[in-house]
C-alpha cells in the first residue's frame, strides 16, 4: 500500500485576542500574513506549512 505524501501541514491556534494575538505572530515573529479569513488570521511559517489563529 502506498502512503499519501503530506504536501501542507496547518498548526491551529485559538485566542480571546485576534489583534494582539496576530500583531505579535507578525511584528515580532516577523511571520509573513497570508490570509485575513474574518475570525481566523494565517501566517507562512515554512515552504509547506501555516499557522492560523482564530477567535474561540
């Protein structure tokens, strides 16, 4: 049987404070902000992996 090759991995994150929360991942981090999905925020960590942070 042949294994299915992972291609992304996502890392899921939850905050009372999106604002805060992403203003650390990205200013101090200096992560690179990919994507504004309302309640969700997701930053490029790797070639072929993402943080996102998203409200409770």
């Amino acid at each position: 049987m042949k294994r299915s090759q992972i291609t992304q991995q996502v890392r899921f994150l939850y905050t009372d404070n999106l604002e805060k929360r992403s203003a650390f991942y990205c200013d101090v981090l200096e992560l690179e902000f990919t994507l504004d999905q309302g309640a969700c925020h997701i930053y490029h960590l790797s070639p072929i992996s993402f943080i996102r942070i998203c409200t409770f």
